[in-house]
C-alpha cells in the first residue's frame, strides 16, 4: 500500500484522475452565454450520479459534450482514460460506448422495433446478424417489451418506445449511459415502468449518469447528486445528505419548488 499511497510531497506528482467519465475543467460557449463553466466532474466505474438542477442550468449540454454530440471550448472529457475522438470511426464508437437516451424517444420511426435494436450492432460492432437478433430479442426482454419486436415504434406506447430505446443503447454493450430527462415527456401512468427498468439497470452495475427530476429515484438509485445552476455545479452530495440538508441557497430555493 506505502508505495501507492497518495501525498502531496513537494515535487511529487499529482496521481492522475481516475474514474470511468473524467471531466476536467470543461467549459461551453453558445455566443455570448457560458452554457458549461469550469465543470470538474468524475464518474466511478459502477457510479449512479443524478444531475439536477433548473432549466437552462446546462444540464443538457453537460450530457451531449460527453458523447460529443457538442464540442467543448476548453477543458477536457475522457471516457474510459481515453479523451474524446474527434471525428471517424473512432467517434461512432465513442457513441456506442456512452449509451444515450434523451426525453424524446429518438427511434428510427421507418424501422422495426427489432431493427432499432439490431441495427448499431450490425453497423458499429460488426456483430453477425444472428447474434445481434438474439441479443436484441434478450433485451427487448429484458426491458418487457419482447411481444413488440415486429411493430413499428408509433405503434407502441411513449413508456414502451422509451424502454426500447434503452434495450437499443444497451445493444452496443456501453460503458455509460446518460439518460436526459428520459420521463419528462411520459404521461404519468408510464413513467414507473422506465424507471423501473433504470432501477433495474442500476442495480445490475451500470455506471449511469441520469438527468431527472424524479427525486424518488434519485433517492433510491443515486450514488450520489449533483446539482447544476447556471452552468455550474453548484453542490455534489449524497442524496440524503442534498435532499434532507441542502449547503447552497440556489438549491435550497429549486427544492423547495419541487419538492
Ligand atoms: P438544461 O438541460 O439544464 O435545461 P441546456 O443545456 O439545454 O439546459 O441549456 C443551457 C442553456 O444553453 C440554455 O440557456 C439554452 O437556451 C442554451 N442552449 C442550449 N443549446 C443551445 C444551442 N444549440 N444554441 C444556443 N443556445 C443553446
Ligand atoms: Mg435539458
């Protein structure tokens, strides 16, 4: 342990950042506004992390920069030890490392709900097609909507289409999944049956960076909570300890508006 043990000594190196999803000091212009300021953040491996925060606070923009769907203005994300790929190949596995689920569901509407799932496999991880329709048909199952595999995603129900998209990033076998207020355009009567399977899926190991405003998720799935105002993290905490003590008026003020 002595020789791996961490200190400060003058002239000794920092030890580097470990975790799976390493942002360091990341910052995010649209124009004239800092969207993303100074955002130093680290995902364990297996790590469940809620952000939280009120609209506009760039909750958003924090998940879509980790999968490079936006570009960073300074500052560094690497997933894995690896910093993002900027384009190729490279880029379309990155993608399929970081499993995203956004609030609208996203499905190729001209395609099956089986080929939704298929597809990413066929044309990312070259898996044969026989094995990719297996592994789709197991999640599917595994998200409750295996007697759906043959419709199209307009025949499903919001809650369905939702889990569908899950099974669809799962396929890709992701080191990550963000999950972007994956409820928020659910009617109510359906927003159990995904978050049942996020629970599930949390409970399974997957490290999981989700975006919610379902605070009784947070509470039981959460590792732990970081809450976002104006392109800040304003506070990080345990959910017991966010939710029963808040530290900062900013998330005093947000809770006590939804809670
Ligand atoms: P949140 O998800 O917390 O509601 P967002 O990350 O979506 O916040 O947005 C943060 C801020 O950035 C908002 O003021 C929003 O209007 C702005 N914004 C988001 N995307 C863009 C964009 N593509 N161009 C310009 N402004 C944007
Ligand atoms: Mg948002």
């Amino acid at each position: 342990m002595s020789n791996v043990s961490v200190t400060k000594d003058a002239g000794r190196p920092e030890p580097a950042p470990s975790g799976l999803v390493v942002l360091d000091n990341v910052n995010k212009h649209f124009g004239a506004l800092h969207v993303l300021q100074d955002i130093d953040l680290t995902i364990a491996r297996g790590e469940v992390v809620v952000v939280i925060g009120p609209s506009g606070s760039g909750k958003s923009t924090l998940c879509r920069t980790i999968n490079r769907l936006e570009t960073v203005d300074s500052g560094h994300i690497a997933i894995d030890g690896k910093p993002l790929p900027a384009e190729g190949k490279e880029l379309a596995r990155l993608r399929a490392d970081v499993g995203m689920v956004f609030q609208s569901f996203n499905l190729f509407a001209h395609k099956t709900v089986l080929d939704n799932v298929m597809l990413g496999q066929l044309k990312v991880r070259k898996t044969d097609k026989q094995q990719a329709e297996q592994k789709a048909r197991a999640l599917l199952d595994r998200v409750g909507v295996a007697n759906q595999a043959d419709k199209y995603p307009a025949q499903l129900s919001g809650g369905q289409q939702q889990r569908v998209a899950i099974a669809r990033a799962l396929a890709m076998d992701p080191k990550v999944m963000l999950f972007d207020e994956p409820t928020s355009a659910l009617d109510p009567e359906m927003i159990n049956e995904v978050l049942e399977v996020m629970q599930q899926l949390a409970r399974d190991g997957m490290t999981m960076i989700v975006v919610t405003h379902e605070m009784g998720f947070a509470r039981s799935a959460a590792n732990r909570v970081v809450f976002m105002a104006d392109g800040r993290i304003v506070e990080e905490a345990t959910p017991d300890q966010f939710f029963s003590n808040p530290r900062s008026d900013r998330a005093k003020d947000f809770l006590s508006k939804i809670l």
